[in-house]
C-alpha cells in the first residue's frame, strides 16, 4: 500500500482519438495542496474524473488514501470530497436541503447529518442563508455552498475542480482563505485545478503543469519560477524585422542568456536584467533599430508555462466560455 494520499501509475484516459489524459505520473503527499495548472482542454478535469471514480481509465492505475480506483472505488469515494467545474447544486432546493440530500447518499445518520450540516455551513458563512433556495445564491455563495458539500462525509482528500472560475476577485480571496484554512487547520489534503496563474501561485504548495494530457513539469511555484535562471527583459520593437535583427544579434553574442522573439517582441533571460539593460539599448543603437518600449520583471508561472509549452495561457477566453455555459445552466435550472 502507498503511504501518499494520491499515486498513479501511468494513468490513461482516451477517448476515441483524443488522449485526455496520456500516462500520468504523478505523488501527492498528504497534506499537501497541490495544483494542475493548464489551458482548457489540458484534461485536468477528466483527471479528478479518473482518480474520483467517476471515469474509469483506459490504461494505467492509480490509488487515493491507499485504496485502488479500480477494484476498491467505494473506500476512495469514501476517502475523497469533490467540488466539480460546472455547478451540481440542485437550484429549486436549499442551501441545506442540498447537504442533507449529500449527507443521505454517504449515509449520515440523521444525527451526525444535522450537526455536519450545522459545521459546514458555518465554515463557509452561510449559515444565514441555508433555508434559501440555491436558485436565490450569487455566485460565490454556490461556490461555497459545493465546498461545504464536499466536506460534509470527512473527507482526507477533496478535488476541486476550478474553484474560483468566474468569480470576482473578492470573491476569489475569500474562497482562497477557505481553502487554505481546510488544508492548514483541518488538515485536508487538496487537490485543485486552475487556470489562473495567480490562484496556483498564491494557494499551492506544489503543482504540475499540464498540456495536451501530459504533466509538463511539477515543482513548487518558486522552483519553477527560478528553472527558467533569471530576469525577464522585453524589448517592443518598432517592427517585426528590427526584433529579428536583434534576436540574431543576442543570439550570437551570449551564449548564457535565452532569447526569443515573437513578431515585434523580444524576451531575453538573463542572471541579472538591471545590468544587461545598458549593453541591450547600446546594441539597439548601433544596430539602427527604433525601440518602442523597455520592461524587465521576475519569472511569473505565466512565464514558467510559456516557457514549457511554447504559448500562453489566455485567462480571458476561457472565462467567457466558461462563464456562459454557467450561466446557461443555471439560467435553465440545470
Ligand atoms: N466525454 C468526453 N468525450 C470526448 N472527449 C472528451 C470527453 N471529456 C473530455 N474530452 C476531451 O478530453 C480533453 C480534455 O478535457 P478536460 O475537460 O479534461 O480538460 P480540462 O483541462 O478540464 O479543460 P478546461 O480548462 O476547459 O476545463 C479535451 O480535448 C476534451 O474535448
Ligand atoms: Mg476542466
């Protein structure tokens, strides 16, 4: 038996000729809160989906709290809570009627039900408004209202599959305390997907980077940050030539710095950008090329992605198509 909370062994889900998730390798330790970053479509949903037992994998296998996913599901489903991506309230019932219905399916007995309803609600701050119905909640409220769902059955493990998407930025902080209080002060070991950047620097301890079904790299946000060894400096340039010129012109002088150019930008990695700002315009001069602006910042994951993947992940698109699906559901009472 594996002592980590989550294991898997080259876990596989295809479906027909799309590999959503391509031999996964991954350990999460307990206790930790760890995070799969990637774009849409990377599978980190249909990752939770395989190691909740709600998909069964094509090839491969893995164990949550020690217990098998294929041949053992009950004692993972008991093991794990799970806040899914798309909401799986039932809009026409309360607040509380929703954990009750949850506490019945983990057969709570009625007891130990209501005083579990009671907990979670007051973990969440929704206490007041537990005999409204959920069709009446904002956005954030549901959101907090799943999670107190998933922890109504002590879980030692609860997925949450995009926790924050869509909400406003208030919202977000808020839930991102709740997160960390469950992780830190119930000793619940998490495991989350995101798109957001930011939500994967500031929450996790830990975390993958996931891209067409494959883990990309795994560190901790400050290790994969100092992977990619330095400053970033970008350089507009007035055309795409002008950073092409530059680009051969770096590429050929230094051998320790990484360069990149894409149309009118030019991107250089470097030990120390401060001082390689004067050397870069004397080159820009001599070189005749026009400068439309200088910056220079400390990695990001936003770099730490691009530079593993080759593009970027694009925050905004993938809210809009998220944000409308959700609203139509739950406009249709889905
Ligand atoms: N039931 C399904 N049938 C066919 N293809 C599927 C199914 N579920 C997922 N896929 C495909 O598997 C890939 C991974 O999808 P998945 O939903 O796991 O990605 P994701 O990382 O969660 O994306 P997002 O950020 O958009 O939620 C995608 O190409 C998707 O189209
Ligand atoms: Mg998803």
């Amino acid at each position: 038996m594996n002592d980590a909370a989550i294991h898997t062994e080259k876990i596989t889900k295809r479906y027909g000729r799309v590999t959503a998730v391509d031999g996964v390798d991954i350990t999460v330790e307990k206790k930790e809160l760890f995070g799969l970053l990637g774009p849409n479509g990377a599978g980190k949903s249909t990752l939770i989906g395989l190691l909740s037992t709600m998909l069964r994998p094509t090839s491969g296998n893995a164990q949550v709290w020690g217990h098998d996913i294929r041949t053992d599901s009950t004692k993972v489903r008991k093991s794990i809570g799970v806040v899914f991506q798309d909401t799986t309230l039932d809009q026409k019932l309360t607040g509380r009627e929703n954990l009750d219905l949850h506490g019945r399916l983990y057969g709570l007995p009625k007891k130990l039900r209501h005083r579990r309803i009671d907990e979670v609600l007051e973990l969440v701050e929704l206490s007041g408004r537990a005999d409204e119905i959920v069709q009446k909640y904002s956005g954030g409220m549901m959101r907090r209202l799943e999670i107190a769902r998933g922890l109504m059955h002590y879980p030692n493990v609860l997925f949450m599959d995009e926790p924050t998407l869509g909400l406003d930025p208030q919202t977000r902080n808020h839930i991102w305390d709740y997160i960390k209080e469950l992780n830190r002060e119930k000793n619940i070991t998490i495991i989350l997907t995101t798109h957001y950047m930011e939500e994967a620097d500031r929450l996790c301890n830990r975390l993958a980077i996931v891209d067409h079904g494959k883990i990309i790299t795994t560190g901790t946000p400050s290790e994969l940050k100092s992977s990619l060894g330095g400053d970033i400096l970008t350089l507009e340039l007035a055309t795409g030539k002008d950073a092409t010129k530059l680009m051969e012109h770096y590429t050929a002088k230094s051998s320790t710095d990484r360069i990149s150019a894409s149309e009118n930008t030019v991107q250089i990695t470097t030990a120390d950008g401060e001082r390689a700002i004067p050397d870069v315009l004397k080159a820009t001069s001599r070189l005749g090329l026009e400068i439309r602006s200088v910056s220079l910042h400390k990695p990001t994951l936003d770099d730490v992605f691009l530079h593993y993947t080759g593009k970027g992940i694009r925050d905004s698109d993938a809210d809009t198509g998220k944000l409308k699906t959700l609203r139509w559901r739950i406009r249709a009472g889905k």
